[in-house]
C-alpha cells in the first residue's frame, strides 16, 4: 500500500498514512483533532521486495507471445 502525507488545516502538523489508492479515509490531526488534507508529494520510489525481479522475468518466450 502507498503511503499519503496529510496536513492539518488548522495547526499545519503533517502525518503519513498507509492506505489503498482508491480508498478516501477521512483523516484527523493526531495533535488537534482538525480535519487534514492530502498532500502531493514526488521522490517515492519504487521498491521490489523479495525473491526474483531479474531481467530474465520480463523477457519474451521464443515462438509466441508473453
């Protein structure tokens, strides 16, 4: 799940959240309790976890497709 940086309307604190793209969770201030909006922010990457993600995974089968 990505993570959203929220911030308080009224003292301007700023919290993250862990939360689907498609999920709209109303988010309060964890100091005052005011209402939070979403923030954009850029410079998250991607990251690969586990076993695997080598060049061969994404090569294409000989004679056919995918």
């Amino acid at each position: 799940m990505p993570t959203f940086t929220y911030r308080c309307k009224w003292c301007r604190h700023e919290q993250d959240r862990f939360h689907g793209m498609r999920d709209k969770p109303r988010v309060r201030c964890e100091k005052c309790e005011h209402a939070c909006i979403k923030l954009i922010v850029g410079g998250h990457g991607l990251v690969f976890r586990g076993e695997g993600f080598y060049e061969t995974d994404y090569k294409r089968k000989k004679g056919g497709r995918g």
